[in-house]
C-alpha cells in the first residue's frame, strides 16, 4: 500500500484540548448567562406593561361615563347644527364660485358644486369682414 493513500491521523496536543475545553465552557456559561438576562428583563417589562394597561383600563373606566354624556350630548345639539353649517358653506359656494375653489381645498365639495361650475369663456366671434 501506498503511505499517500493511508490516512494521516494527526493527534492533537493535550494543551490544545485543554485551552478549547476552557473557551467552550466560558462560551457556554456566557450564552447561559445572557439567556438569564434576557427572561428577567422581558419578565420586568411584561410585568411593567401589565401594571400600565391596568392603570389605564381603570382611567378609561372613570371617563366613559362623562365621554359618553358628551357625546350623546353632541349628537342631540351640536351635531345637527354642525351639518347645517356645512351645508350653507355649501349653498355659499354654489352662489359664489369663488369660494368654491376653498371648499374643494378642505374636501367639501359635492356633485352638485362641481356641476354648478360656469362654463368655460367662449372664444370673442369672428369680426365681419370689411367690404
């Protein structure tokens, strides 16, 4: 047999074993370690959060009474005279096409403003010729 073909075992030094079984312990206590770290601080945090939307249910708990007096309260008084006012915005800009381009601008344009729009100039007649 040819010694080429014979495969080579290289033995490796005791030190070597010894110098990699150490980096592998530390590796492996470092990973422990900031895996520790990691489940105390997200158990803090959740803890934390918890304490947050508990304290915020209890706030949201003492104004849904008066938020909801206010807002049955709009809907009976200011909400119908809300809508009356936007619509005279409206009828006013259906009078004053000026005004209409600022009512296009916020959104309160309506089919009925965009047809109400004058026509566009028409072109001055032909002059008549000279005889």
């Amino acid at each position: 047999m040819n010694s080429m073909d014979e495969a080579e075992i290289k033995s490796v030094a005791p030190d070597e074993v010894n110098e990699l079984q150490a980096r592998y312990d530390a590796l492996s206590h470092l990973v422990t370690s900031i895996l520790v770290l990691m489940v105390v601080v997200s158990g803090t945090l959740a803890v934390y959060l918890l304490r947050q939307w508990r304290m915020t249910s209890k706030d949201l708990a003492g104004y849904r009474p008066a938020a909801t007096q206010f807002i049955a309260e709009y809907n009976r008084l200011q909400g119908p005279r809300t809508d009356a006012f936007l619509e005279k915005l409206k009828d006013f800009g259906r009078v004053h096409q000026d005004y209409f381009q600022i009512l296009a601008r916020y959104g309160m344009t309506t089919n009925v403003l965009a047809a109400s729009q004058p026509p566009a100039a028409k072109a001055p007649p032909a002059a008549a010729p000279k005889q």
